[in-house]
C-alpha cells in the first residue's frame, strides 16, 4: 500500500533542504567570524542555535570537519570539538531515523539482496565496525547515516560507534582552528599528528576486519 504520508514528509524535508542550500542559510555556519561574533554576543542561547544549525548542517551531508574548524576557532580547539561532535551526533540521528522512518520499506523492496548483506556485515561488532567506518578518512558521512537507517542495525551501537569515531577527527580539525585563532603553530602541528594517527587507526581497524572475514570465508565448517 502506498504511503502518501511519508512521501510527503519526505518531499517536505527534501524541500527545506534545497531551499537551505540555495539561499545560502548555511553560509553562516562556516563563515568562522561570524559564528564567533555570535557566539560572543549571544551566549547560552547562542550556542544552542549553533549546535542545532551545525546538527542539520552535517546532517544534510555538509562536512562535520569544516564545522569543528570553524566551532575550534570560535570556542577553543576542546569545546570545540565536544560541541561540533554534538552536532554531528544529532545530525546523524536525525538522518538515521528519518532513513528508517521514510526509507527503508521502499528501499528494502528495491534493494534487499544488498541491505540483507549490510545486515549481515554489521550484524555482529555493530560499534566496532560504525567506529572503523568513521575513522577512515574517506567515504560519505551523510550516505553511511542513510544506509544504516535503511538497514536493520541497532541504533545505540550505530551512535556510539559514529560518536567515538568523530571525536578524532573533530578534535583534530578544532585545533586546526583554535591554532589558526589564536597563531598557535604547535596546536597546528599537533593536529596534523593526530590525523595521521586516526587514520592509521581506522586503517589498522579495517585491514584486521578484512583479515578475520578472509579467514572466515576460508575456514573450513563443520
């Protein structure tokens, strides 16, 4: 049975979405003067409003890392990270359950031999293998947030996996930025050094993952 209700919803959202981009309501978000001069001047209730526009911003697929820049320059490169991590946890919340609620029957129907096989890759060590995902200094942050609403994965294990795997490399870009702000060299230099560490991390992650689904696909079952 068709469900109109959802289509519109989605629709809806679509929408607001291209309107956002289109008249540039999110060129503020990455425009690091002003939200520091907004921060400034507007204080809690400031900060709320740049959490919740950094929530939709990489919520929609703008990237996290351009967020915790600018939120490094204007906070400092610590609460710049933990609010720009909030923001992209809420983001990828938002995206998740928005996938499940109005994307994951059709897809389902479209493409289930494929979502059965996410399914089953992510089945078991469901936070281990969303961290090693958003360690890895490539792919799509918006297309994984899709992709794990669309499918059956658990949504906590989803969270704390994306949430501790944004941490490096948001603190790494919110030094950049609080190193920038205040012409601090060995905040730069340090959050270079850390990137090159999360990523080896998530690269080290991913090839011992590969390693245990060969040998795996290879071992002999009773």
């Amino acid at each position: 049975m068709f469900n109109w209700s959802r289509w519109v919803a989605f629709a809806a959202l679509a929408l607001v979405g291209y309107l956002a981009i289109q008249n540039g309501w999110f060129d503020f978000i990455a425009d690091r003067a002003q939200v520091a001069s907004y921060l400034h001047s507007h204080g809690i209730e400031g900060l709320l409003a740049i959490t919740l526009a950094g929530a939709i911003f990489t919520g929609i697929g703008a990237p996290r890392q351009l967020l915790a820049f600018v939120l490094g320059f204007a906070l400092g490169g610590i609460n710049g990270t933990l609010v720009s991590t909030l923001a992209a946890a809420i983001g990828a919340t938002g995206c998740f359950f928005t996938a499940r609620w109005l994307l994951r029957v059709p897809l389902t129907r479209r493409f289930g031999r494929r979502m059965r096989q996410f399914d089953d890759l992510f089945q078991e060590q469901t936070l281990l293998k969303v961290l090693m995902v958003r360690l890895l200094p490539v792919g799509s942050n918006l297309a994984t947030n899709l992709v794990a609403g669309c499918s059956g994965i658990r949504f906590l294990p989803f969270l704390a996996g994306s949430t501790l795997g944004y941490l490096p490399q948001m603190l790494v870009f919110a030094l950049a930025g609080a190193g920038i702000g205040a012409a601090d060299e060995y905040q730069l230099i340090l959050s270079v050094a850390l990137f090159i560490l999360a990523s080896m991390i998530g690269a080290l992650l991913y090839h011992n993952q590969r390693a245990r689904n060969l040998a795996n696909s290879v071992s002999d079952h009773p």
